[in-house]
C-alpha cells in the first residue's frame, strides 16, 4: 500500500509522537509498502526532503502541561487537496488527527482509508471539552482508531466514543541493550537518573527534594544524572544553587546514543511526574538497558511498569515516598538485579517489529471491513490485505 504517516508536530524534532512516526516509517517500509511522512516546516526546512512532505508553518505554544504544534498556512486545504490528488495515498494514518490544522485540513480533504492513533493522556482538556462537538465531523471521518495504551483510549473516549484498538508505543531494544556504560560516570558514586523536559509534569522538582532528602539522610554517594531541558529550567537551577545541593549533574540534550549508554550507566532510573502521561517511553527505555525503574503512581505508568517486578511505583509529588524507593534499590543489590533482568524481558514484548506488525494487521482489518460493507474509499488502489492465518491449536496428547 501507499501509506501517509501525518503528525501534527514538526518532523524530526524529538519527541513522543515523532519518534513513533519514526519507527513506524521504518518499519512498515520494512514490509513492503511505500510510505511518507506529512508534517509541517519550522524555519528555513524544504517543502520536500526525500519521504517528508511539509505543508505550513509550526508554531509552539503551551499544552497539556508541555509545548504542543499548531500549524498554520494561508491556503491550507488548497496545498492538502493538490498533494493528496498527486500522492494517492491508498491509506492516511493520523497521529494526533485533531490538532489544528495540518491533520484537520488533511482529514477534511481525505479521499483514502483514514487510521488515527491518539497518544495524550490528560485528564481533563478543556480544548476537548468544549471543542469537541465541532470535531464530531471530523471524528466520523475516521475508519479506525488506535489508542497507545488504556489511559490515552479511556481519555479520548470521553470525547469521541468508539471502538479503539490499543497499540502500545514501542522501543528499540536491541539500542539499549548493546549500550556500553559511560566510564566518566563509574567513579564509585551511586547514578540516578532523570530524562525528560524541564517542565511541571515531568515532576523533575520533586526528585531534587527527593534527593535532598537522601542528602540528609547522609547519602552524600548518591548523583543525580540529568537529561533534557525545558521552560522550567531556570527554576530548576535555581532550587539546585539556593539549596546548596552537590552532585547534580545537568547533561543538556544528549543523542539517542548517548542517552542509551546514560541508561546503562545509572543504577536506579526515576521519572516523577505528577500526571497526564498516556504511556511512559522513558520507562521502555529504561526496562530495555535493564535499569531498576522508581516513577509515580500514575495511570499511564501503570501499564508499563509492574508493580515490584520492574520498578516501584509511588505517590506523585511524594519526596519522602521518592526518596525511600530510591534507596530500597541502591540498598538490595539483588532487587536491582532481579528488577533490571524483569525489565529487559518486558521490554522485548515492545519490539518496533511487533508494533508495526500489529498497526499493519489493523490496517488490514479496517480495510476489508470497509470492503465488505462497500465503504473502500475512491482513493484506495491497493490489494485487499488477507485475512491472517490462525495458528493451529496444538493437538491434545494421547489419553
């Protein structure tokens, strides 16, 4: 088939959704079909730079608790509906589809088989509260949807009821767990460490308390490893020079690599956040390098991390809580043994592979739903995916 991945947020700047796009793209050319990424342009980026197609501009702006995308163009449905009649895509996979405009603008003009994945977990959104009347066109466009875990399908839900099929994000492995610990950091020091954006959410406030609390306690061999940046960083570093606190390392923005190898480097992995997080990647990330998780209590935690077996979970926003669980895991070499080992295991059912296979045979079962209900959009050129084979059951043993 001819596939069109489309995010809404400006491909390849980092991030949740565009690395899922990313390794769908990859992964589904892997199997055979002729796939392009649609996004929009931020600066002096081309129209078009090999299997990226850009239409608008992107603008950040606060959403969620973090920054989200909105773009924007002077003759938005004009430039979709010249691009989509010379693509032909036979099928069109939204990812965020209700972000403005780019995926509305797209959606609206659609002749193809339309897939949505929703990836936000949020809670209440006001944007979807009061917008979502308006979406209900837009939403019955939609031949299937996709939820990235329980929490994201039970929040979009509440919005645009429906059948959701649940996919869950995946991770490279194989990256992960061919890292090679970074020596700078094996001094003797016990590493925590902490990925993700300078941002409420993220809950990176809450270790710093949580690490003074250790402070203390009189763990002065503890060191907190810290990956990322964010709006909330001038805060951040202010809390860490008044409160005088030592070994807190800020490592800025690192590579995939060098991330991979920062996660094989620490002893305990921590992500605080205090909320609205549909999934957790950094916990994948975490479980593939076999680093012991400790992370907040969250309903998109939930289902990736399980309770005492890869990591422990405690309440939001609890720095004394935060603070214990961290060094439960320093303190039980067996425990971080044992929690490290469970994750890896756990990891590898969140193979790339695996969830591009399973998008793809929820593509096909879209698709010949559609087909024999006489719905196949006029757009749709391609031949009717079969019907996978089941596998034979096993036969019973003689009596």
């Amino acid at each position: 088939m001819k596939i069109g991945l489309v995010t809404p947020y400006v491909y390849p700047v980092p991030g949740g959704v565009n690395d899922h796009v990313r390794h769908l793209y990859e992964e589904l050319r892997l199997r055979g079909h002729q796939v392009r990424i649609i996004s929009s342009s931020h600066g002096l980026q081309k129209p078009s730079e090999g299997d990226v197609v850009r239409l608008g501009k992107g603008f950040s702006f606060p959403a969620n608790g973090s920054v989200g995308t909105i773009t924007l163009s002077r003759s938005f449905d004009g430039r979709a509906r010249a691009m989509l009649a010379e693509e032909r895509f036979d099928l069109l996979h939204f990812h965020e589809p209700f972000v403005p405009f780019l995926s509305l603008s797209l959606l609206r003009e659609s002749q193809s088989v339309n897939i949505a994945t929703f990836h936000a977990y949020a809670g209440f959104s006001p944007s979807y509260e009061f917008g979502s009347r308006a979406l209900q066109g837009f939403a019955g466009r939609l031949h299937g949807r996709i939820a990235v875990s329980a929490a994201a399908r039970h929040f979009i839900d509440r919005f645009f009821p429906g059948d959701y099929k649940v996919i869950p994000n995946g991770v490279d492995a194989d990256r992960f767990r061919r890292a090679v610990p970074l020596s700078r950091w094996q001094d003797g020091a016990r590493n925590v460490l902490f990925v993700g954006r300078f941002e409420e959410r993220k809950g990176l406030i809450h270790l710093l308390r949580a690490i003074r609390v250790l402070r203390r306690e009189g763990r002065d061999d503890v060191r907190l490893l810290v990956v990322g940046g964010g709006p909330q960083e001038r805060e951040i570093r202010r809390y860490v020079m008044t409160r005088h606190l030592q070994g807190i390392e800020f490592l800025g923005r690192v590579t995939d690599d060098e991330k991979a190898q920062l996660f094989r480097t620490a002893d305990v992995f921590v992500s605080p956040a205090t909320g609205r997080e549909s999934f957790g990647i950094v916990l994948l990330e975490a479980m593939a390098a076999g680093t012991p998780i400790v992370c907040s209590d969250i309903h998109g935690y939930k289902g990736v991390v399980k309770r005492g077996e890869q990591g422990l979970l405690v309440p939001p926003g609890d720095k004394v809580a935060l603070a214990e669980a961290i060094a439960r895991i320093l303190d039980d070499p067996g425990l971080a043994a044992r929690m490290g080992e469970s994750g890896m295991a756990r990891a590898a059912e969140f193979s790339w592979r695996g969830v591009a296979r399973r998008v793809d045979d929820y593509y096909g079962f879209v698709i010949r739903r559609l087909e024999a209900s006489g719905g196949l959009p006029p757009h749709f050129a391609a031949e009717i995916p079969p019907a996978p084979v089941a596998s034979p059951r096993p036969a019973a043993p003689p009596a």
